[in-house]
C-alpha cells in the first residue's frame, strides 16, 4: 500500500486542530499517519490533538523548521503538509488518495477561503487560478509530495518564510504539479482582521520582493508585524 504522512504544523490552534484532525482522520483508519509538530504552543493544542495523531512533537517555532522537523520523522510514501487551520472535506481527501496512486511527483488543492465576505469568493478562485497558471503552490493549498522528490529537492529551505513558494519552484523544475481542482478550506481569518485589500497588496508585495531578491528573513518581519 502506498503509505501517506499527514504533517501538521501548529502553534496555538487550539480553537480549531481537533476539526482540523477529525477530517483527516480516515486516513489514519485507512493505516496513514499524522504527525502533529507543534511549535510551542501555550494552550491546549497538544492535549487536543494527543488521541488524533500517530505523533505529536515539539521544536522551536518557525513553519519551515516544523515542516522539515515533520518530514525527517514521517515514513509515508507521499508526504502531505497540511496546515492546522485547513478543513478539509471527503472530496478532498478522495482527491488526495487517487493522485497518490497516479504516476505524479507532487501536487496541490483548490482553496476556498472560510468567511463568507463576497470578496473572499473573488480572492479563493485567484488564488486557485493563479496557482494552475505558475505551477506554484502556497501552504494553504495543501502540496502533496513523494518523499523522493522532496529529499532530492533538498526539502523545505531554512528561511522563515516563502518555505513553500520556494519548495514549489524547486518541485516545478522536475515535474509541474497536480492542480486538483477539489478544495480545502482555509482559515480567513488573516483577511478578516487585518482587511482583505491590506492583505491581498501585502501578500503581492512580499511575492513580488521575494521575486526580486528580498531576504525572507527581511521580508517575515513585514508579514509577522
């Protein structure tokens, strides 16, 4: 059988993760895993989690560092990082297991943003649109990787943010991604209280700097104010 390691990276997500690992938890009947890597939280994160993961552990705080901490213990086939804050619906994860059995190397998820502002319907089918085109995948979209290509990539890169854009153009030079058109559903909450236009010209100019050379280490101040 070919075997999926579901890493969830988490910091403080108790108001949701126990959904969060509900939905994936036919995956763990099926003989998958989950691994929660915890960044230090300070609520009940941990406790929520400890009867819905194979393993829980903890590092220093930091997406990357979770995600490659995650990887390093995971014994999938497939590796499939999950963000603490993402539903995830049946389609989704009948989605996930098919493309698994397909001769891909990585792929990723359709978005749909939770709130029920009408310009969150506009930003989601950007998102997903902009991602078919580029062949570039965000974390909320849920990449999907072989452990073969992520190790020969090098895995997530050390740098406090645009980890997932980075590994998506590593990824892309091998093989474009899977773009499944089923959708996860992430948290608006960023959108929500920090304003949707703030936040869509925010995230333009992080990408664009980065594009352009930025230090991430530079930019995740702007992002993390």
């Amino acid at each position: 059988m070919t075997r999926i390691s579901v890493i969830v990276p988490a910091l403080n997500e108790a108001a949701g993760i126990a959904q969060t690992l509900g939905d994936i938890a036919p995956l763990r009947r099926l003989g998958h895993e989950v691994i929660l890597v915890d960044g230090g939280s300070t609520d009940d994160t941990r406790q929520l989690a400890q009867a819905l993961a194979d393993r829980i552990i903890v590092t220093p705080p930091g997406r990357a560092e979770q995600l490659r901490a995650g990887a390093d213990l995971a014994g999938g086939d497939w590796l499939w990082f999950l963000h603490a804050d993402t539903r995830v619906p049946p389609p989704a994860l009948a989605a996930l297991l098919g493309a698994c059995q397909a001769p891909a190397v990585w792929g990723r998820f359709d978005v749909q943003l939770s709130g029920t502002a009408r310009a969150l319907r506009v930003i989601e089918r950007m998102i997903s649109w902009r991602s078919r085109l580029t062949g570039i995948a965000t974390g909320d979209q849920g990449i999907f990787v072989t452990r073969a290509a992520y190790a020969a990539v090098g895995g997530f890169p050390d740098i406090p943010l645009m980890e997932d854009v980075a590994l998506s153009q590593a990824l892309r030079r091998r093989q474009r991604p899977v773009c499944l058109r089923a959708r996860l559903v992430t948290s608006s909450r960023r959108w929500e209280h920090q304003g949707t236009v703030r936040t869509v010209l925010l995230m333009w100019r992080l990408r664009l700097a980065y594009a352009l050379g930025a230090d991430p280490r530079q930019l995740v101040k702007r992002y993390y104010p």
